[in-house]
C-alpha cells in the first residue's frame, strides 16, 4: 500500500512536471544605455586658416593619417568611439573640383543609405557657405559637410564611428554629434 502511495505521487508529480510546458519567446536585441555629456564649448585655437567652436569633452588631435596636408585635423569623441575628419584646402581657381569632390564623398554611402539630405548652410557675416550631408540608414558616415568662402578658403568633415553601422544603436549618438557639427559650422570663421 505504501509502494502505491509513493508511486501515485510520483506519477502526478511527473504529470504536473510535464503539464507546465511554456512557450518562451525571445526578447529583442537591446542596446547599452549611452550617458551623453553636457553641451559645452570653447573656441578652436591652433592658428590655422580656419577657426570655430568645438565641444570641451573631445581631444582635437593633428591627422595621423600619413599625409602631408597642413591644418587637418580629427575631432576625437572618445567616449563615443567617433571622430570628426575636418581637411582643409586653399581655394586657388579649384572650387568646382573641391565641390565635386566633397558631393562624391558623401554619395558613395549611397549604396548603404536609406536617404541622402542636403542641407544648405549661409552665414553671410562670417562669409561661410556649405552644405549639410546627412545620411540616413546604416551608412559608414551618418553626415559630412562642406563649408567655404568661394575665394581663399576650404573645409571638409566627415563623421565616423569605429563600430558597425546599425541607425537603431547610434540613433541617439549621431543626434548628439548632429547638433555639434551644426555649432561647428555655425561657428565657422575664416583667419585672414
């Protein structure tokens, strides 16, 4: 009689076990939190051809790239994993090349993006026209830009993140460098 009993319970205990089967579903793919720092900026001064605003929480280190262009430089965002490429060239009977080349730049994420805005930038105190590329989707380079004077002066920049492109996960990053390039070009001066 006691064998039954302990083999009943048994039984409805295997029962119970087997009767309690859920579906688990996956849960999506989350993203570590980003803790952005304050808004805060200080005027470039390096002494070369070009000057603007440019956020205190980045390292602006000379391009190390090899070449020997002078006043290039990068917009180090370390705690973003991101840099801004600004090169410089002086305007001599070349602005039609410089424009062209700037536009291929930016046009050869096009493979990648979902869309390409253009975004016209004047600043007719400071002399300083250019224009806002920015790229949508999972582009290399979610934005570069042009600004110039037409006559003497010419910058190019270019934003990349040292991470795979995925316009979820940097949403809230790109927004963020978005707002200071728009400082940088706003700021934007020619030296001489």
């Amino acid at each position: 009689m006691k064998s039954a009993v302990v083999l009943c319970l048994i039984v409805v205990v295997i029962f119970m076990a087997s009767a309690c089967k859920q579906n688990h579903t996956p849960k999506p793919r989350g993203y570590f939190r980003i803790d952005l720092p304050e808004k805060e900026y200080q005027q470039l001064n390096l002494g070369y051809p070009y000057n603007f605003e440019h956020p205190k929480y980045v390292a602006i280190e000379p391009d190390s790239t090899g070449t020997t262009e002078p006043y290039w430089i990068n917009i180090d965002y370390k705690k973003l994993n991101g840099k801004i490429h600004i090169s410089y060239k002086p305007v001599n009977d070349n602005l039609y090349a410089l424009l062209e080349d700037s536009r291929k730049f930016a046009y050869k994420h096009a493979i990648k993006a979902d869309a390409i805005n253009e975004r016209l930038f004047q600043s007719p105190d400071n002399n300083v026209t250019g224009i806002l590329y920015e790229i949508k989707g999972n582009a290399a380079s979610p934005m570069q830009f042009f600004a110039t004077d037409s006559l003497k002066h010419f910058i190019r920049g270019s934003v990349y993140f040292n991470a795979v492109p995925n316009k979820d996960s940097l949403a809230p990053v790109i927004s963020f460098v978005h707002k200071d390039v728009i400082r940088l070009m706003e700021t934007l001066k020619w030296s001489n």
